[in-house]
C-alpha cells in the first residue's frame, strides 16, 4: 500500500483520476505522457476504485450493490463470494438492508466489500475513510490493510498518522507544477503502533513539508495576484 499525502489542491484526486481512466473533456484531459501497467499503455481494465463517498444505489440492497459491478458488465454475480465478503467487512446480518438503514462506517464496509468483489490486482482509494469517526475509521484502516495484502493499492489521504500506520510506502505531492518528492518508507510493517518515538518524529517532518509546500503555494498565489506596475 502506498500512500499519496499533499496540500488541498495540489493534484491528488486528479491523479487517481488519471491512473483510473475517469478524466473528460476539459483541462483534466489536457496532459502528458503516458500511463503504463506491466508494460503495456493503460488504464486498463484492472483498477478498482473507492472514493471517499461510498456511492451506494439506495434502491438496491447491500447485496446487490455489492454485486453491482458484475450486473452492469452483464456477468453472473457470484452471490456466494459476495456474502462471504460482506461476512469478511462484518455485514453478514445487513445483507437484506438498503443503505439507508446503515450508518456512515457500515456503508463505507459496503464500499469496500463492493470494491473487493472487483477482485482486481490494482486498487485506487480516495481518502475513503475521512468522513469516518475516529473509532471507525481506526477499524476500517485495519480491514483495509488485511483483505487488501497482496494488492497493489495507492490511497490518497491527508493524514500522516493513517499513512505512517497502514502504509508500506509514503508518498509526498507538492509543489506548482506538483512533483512527488523522495519516497519515504516507515520502520516496520503496517499496522503499525504510532506511539513509537520513530513514527513521532516522521509524522513532525511530514507535517513540516506539508506546511513549508502550502506556504510556498499562498506565497505564490498572493505573487500572482498582484497588480502589475
């Protein structure tokens, strides 16, 4: 897992936008370069997206928007694996419901069941968890971090302490054009105790850079705005 962190505005939502194919008309669509998935040019067809909103059909039931992904492509949904998903995000007993009847954390583990059922190799995730209170969002980090081992996954979030606990890698996206700067790489495995004085001082230096990149933004910004003479 790694974890993509910067000032708002910078770019973050736009790249994973990018990777995942969902970029239109507009000055989304006006880039360079290109986009590369085991060698081959994508995207392609082995994304998994989960967005900050969980973006549940409120007609249908957790099951079957669960199973939604397979209907649209016209396949047979595997109702099965997707009971056992919902059973993994501890959802078994709510499979009948519709979203409404959930609260925000248990329709964020839809979410998750749904971008799972994907089974796809590579998952992107816009900071899914953020609208989540601080005890869920705790849970869901560590859920996230078991039924996703194996894949590739890039999460975008504005929080240091979630990267430096779930993240196997950390990335920084600063600057105007934005530009990721060096990796930076915890001790230990995830999920890790954020007590510890190492993870202390990473998240102060993290916090320092991303502080020092959104002054260098205002400052320009204000540079820009002013009257020329």
């Amino acid at each position: 897992m790694t974890c993509l962190l910067g000032p708002s505005g910078v770019g973050k939502s736009s790249l994973l936008r990018y990777i995942a194919g969902l970029t239109g008309a507009g000055s989304e669509a006006a880039v360079s370069g290109r986009l590369m998935f085991g060698g081959r040019e994508g995207p392609a067809s082995n994304i998994a997206y989960l967005a900050q909103q969980d973006l549940l059909l409120p007609w249908l039931s957790v099951l079957d928007n669960v199973m939604l992904g397979s209907r649209l492509r016209g396949e047979q949904p595997d109702r099965k694996r997707a009971l056992g998903l919902l059973t993994q995000v501890g959802l078994d007993a709510h499979h009948g419901d519709l979203p409404a009847r959930l609260s925000g954390g248990m329709r964020q583990r839809a979410a998750l069941a749904r971008t799972l059922m994907e089974d796809r190799p590579v998952v992107l995730m816009d900071e899914p968890f953020s609208a989540l209170d601080a005890i869920t969002r705790f849970e869901l980090q560590e859920l996230a971090s078991e039924l996703l081992a194996g894949k590739t996954t890039l999460l975008v979030t504005h929080d240091p302490l979630e990267a430096l606990r779930i993240g196997h890698r950390l990335l920084l996206l600063t600057g105007a054009p934005a530009l990721i700067e060096t990796p930076i790489d915890p001790p230990g495995d995830p999920l890790r105790d954020l007590g510890t004085p190492e993870l202390a001082a990473l998240q102060a230096n993290i916090m320092e850079r991303l502080t020092a990149a959104r002054q260098r933004a205002r400052s320009k910004t204000a540079t820009a705005a002013e009257p020329q003479t």
